[in-house]
C-alpha cells in the first residue's frame, strides 16, 4: 500500500486526469446548456436558474451516496475482502437507483410551492414546467450513471468514468442546438430541449456503462440480504452525514437565489450563470474528491497513516495552487468570458462583476471541499458534515446575506468570497488537528 514520495505525486495525477477531463467535460456541457438557453432571452435563463437548487438536491444524494460506496468498497477492498466488496457493490446501484426515483417523483410534486416559493412568478413557472419533467428524467439517468461511476472508482479505475464523461457532453453538445432551436423547418423544442438532450446523453452513457459492466466480477446477486443487514449501519454512518453534507448546498443555493431574486430578473440569470462556472472552474478540485476517497479509504483499511499524510498535503498544495492560478486569470478575463456567455448587456456587466470576486475565492473553497472529501473517507463523516455546515451556514451564507443588504449584488458578491476564505482558513485547521492524531478522531 505505501508509496515512496517520488512516486505519490505522478500517481496521484494519474489517478485524477482522467476525472478532471470527465468533469471538465460534464460541468462543460451544463455550461453549454446554459449558454444555448441565454440566446432564447432573460426569461428561459432565469427559469432555468430557478431549478439549480432543486437539482443540486438530487445531486447532493446521490454523492453522499456515492461517498458511501466508494469509501466501502475501497475499504473492503484494501482488507481483501473481495466477496464483500461484490455484494456491496450490487446493494448500491439498486438501491440508489430506487432512491433516486423515489426523490425525483416527490420533487415532480411539489414544483408549483417550492418555486413559488423561491421568488418565481406565475410566467416563470409556466416555462419552468415543461423543462421541469424531462430534467427530472435526466436527473434520474444521471445518478444511475454516477453510481455506476462511484464502482470504477472504488475499484481503481477512472479512466472510463472520465471517458464517459466526456463522451456524454460531447453527445449533448450536438443535441443541444438541435433540441433547443431546431432543424430545417422544425423549430425546436425551447427551454425543453436542453433537458431532452441530457437526457438522451445520460442514456447513452449508462447503456456503455452497463455493457462494461457485464464484462467484470465485480456484481454478485448472492447473500444480498444478508449484507444488507450487516453493511446498513457503516453504510448509514457514512452516507448519512455525508448525504446531510451534499444536501447542505442545495439549501444554501435556495436561500441564496432567494436574496439574488429580490435584485431583480436580470441578477438571477446572471447568478445562475456564475454558479454554472462556479462548478466548472472547480473541476480540479471535484475530480480528486472523486479519486482521492477510493485511494484514502485503501490506506484507511490497511492502516496506513503516514501514506494519508503524504496525500492530504500533496492535493490541498495542488488543489490551493490550482485555483488560485486560474482564479485571477478569470478574474481578469471576466469580461470577455461574461460576453461569451451572454449577450445581454445587463447581464453581462453583472455576471462579470461575480466573476471578479468570486473565482479567486474558490482556492479556499477548494481547500474546504477536500477536507470534508476526506473526512468521510478516513472515518470522520460528523466532523465533515459539520464542516460542510459551517461553510455555508456559519460563513457563506451571513456574509452573502450581509452583502446584499449593505451593497447589492457587489456586496453580494464580496460577501460570498469573504465567506469562502473564512470557511477554508477553518477546514485547514480542522485537518491539521485531526491528522495530529487520526486513530482516535476516527473512532471517535
């Protein structure tokens, strides 16, 4: 298991290229998305922007639980316990997938309150309910595919994740246009047809997925019952926490695009717009929170500290270096990157303003991410959770709201950066702690 130093760095890389391509390529084509619907106007834009919390919701289940599988079966596998690595990996695709479909069926229901209640009025609603079912759909497809990913990545693998990834943005892409505005005499399906597209992009990605699948003994449908009732406690330990972890930011994005929606339609489009590059531009930092668990988890079960040590440094220099580089690139490209991605002049200025201040932030937001990856890795999921908690609830979300009170959507803006800086100064000194003595904060 342990690596000498020389060899930590290049393996670490090859370990997370081909993830931060996929991501890359996955959070490129929600950025498309977003670009193709700016060009039918503010109003789809703004629609648009309203669901982004809803789907960050399915999204944090569906990586809480995908956390849950890979730190298990990395685990089970770095003990050698193949046999149980097999049955784990079954239990979780069928039961996300369930779980999954329950939520998206629930989330169909509510629409008309929740984002009513989220400052939509009536003419934003109506566009968001012909985009809403078929998102839905995509959604559902898409975290069948992402746990499908979680089990390449438990076992090692992330080159066909990262293939994928970008083998689905690249079917999207083509459909996009074609969805969205239409061909020859068809003119297209709107605001609807971006959601069409993912969708028929998800399906085709599960269906290699699937197939490659088939090709591996990593499945068994033997003695399921039975680990299930063994394997429900560590796997509510971990998915528990870490799903309160994930879900923690789609209820900070609800509250957030609430204040956003009280400056005005323009302000939401562009908010929504930077939170697509928001995540973008974190794409380094999201694929080793995908690659690194799995290798943590592997040291976890075999008991080696000292290699954990290693990796923590050596991602949070790469991920603060990272992030700080492309953050003031952006920073002062803001406004040809905010032309690029729309056309309309008001909310052009106002999504490069939140350019400015909020991409140099994300270095520390980074840092913070990847603690909190960590942390449910190496068998500190409540600490994770409440760090994940205080980001947003103790530092983000206040110094936004203060932002906005004091100076609109640039204090907004410099309140949000102030509060990424705090929240990653803290995760720094919650790790440094913890990794001064791990056997104990495990168990505790």
């Amino acid at each position: 298991m342990s690596r000498s130093r020389d060899s930590l760095g290049p393996t670490l890389w090859r370990q997370t290229w081909p993830m931060a391509i996929g991501v890359l390529a996955l959070l490129g084509f929600q950025l498309v998305d977003s670009a193709f619907i700016a060009r039918l106007g503010t109003a789809p834009l703004a629609a648009q922007s309203f669901t982004f919390p809803l789907s960050f919701l399915i999204i944090g289940i569906q990586v809480g639980m995908g956390i849950a599988i890979a730190a298990l079966i990395s685990r089970a596998l770095g003990a050698e316990q193949l046999a149980r690595a097999r049955r784990l990996g079954s239990l979780v695709l069928l039961l996300g997938a369930s779980v999954i479909a329950v939520l998206v069926v629930v989330l169909w229901a509510v629409q008309t309150p929740v984002f009513a209640r989220l400052g939509a009025d009536a003419a934003t609603r109506e566009l968001i309910r012909g985009y809403w079912a078929p998102q839905l759909l995509a959604a559902w497809f898409g975290a069948a595919l992402y746990f499908g990913y979680s089990l390449f990545r438990a076992h090692g693998n992330t080159r066909l994740p990262g293939i994928l990834m970008v083998v689905t943005s690249l079917v999207n892409l083509v459909l996009d246009p074609l969805l969205i505005f239409g061909v020859g005499g068809w003119e297209g399906l709107g605001l609807p047809g971006a959601a069409w597209a993912t969708t028929l992009a998800f399906a085709a990605g599960l269906a290699v997925l699937g197939d490659r699948l088939r090709g591996t003994d990593w499945l068994t449908g033997e003695g399921l019952g039975a680990e299930l009732r063994a394997s429900a406690r560590p796997f509510i330990g971990i998915a528990g926490p870490a799903m309160v972890s994930q879900l923690m930011p789609p209820l900070a994005a609800m509250l957030a695009i609430a204040v956003v929606a009280t400056l005005g339609e323009a302000q939401v489009a562009a908010w929504g717009l930077a939170s697509r590059l928001e995540t973008l531009s974190l794409m380094v930092v999201l694929a080793m929170t995908m690659s690194l668990p799995p290798w943590l988890g592997r040291c976890y079960g075999a008991g080696d500290w000292e290699q954990v040590h290693r990796l923590m440094r050596l991602a949070l220099r790469a991920v603060v270096a990272w992030q700080l580089a492309l953050g003031l690139a952006m920073a002062l490209a803001a406004p040809w990157v905010a032309q690029g991605l729309s056309g309309n002049p008001e909310v052009r200025d106002d999504l490069a303003m939140l350019i400015r201040f909020l991409l140099p932030s994300y270095a520390a937001l980074g840092v913070c991410m990847l603690v909190v990856s960590a942390g449910n890795a190496l068998g500190w999921p409540l600490r994770a959770m409440l760090m994940s908690g205080a980001r947003l609830f103790l530092f983000y979300l206040p110094c936004l709201g203060a932002g906005a009170w004091f100076g609109g959507l640039t204090g907004l803006a410099a309140g949000a950066a102030l509060g990424n800086l705090l929240a990653g100064l803290a995760a720094w000194g919650v790790l440094r702690r913890i990794l001064a003595s791990p056997r104990r904060a495990a168990v505790a």
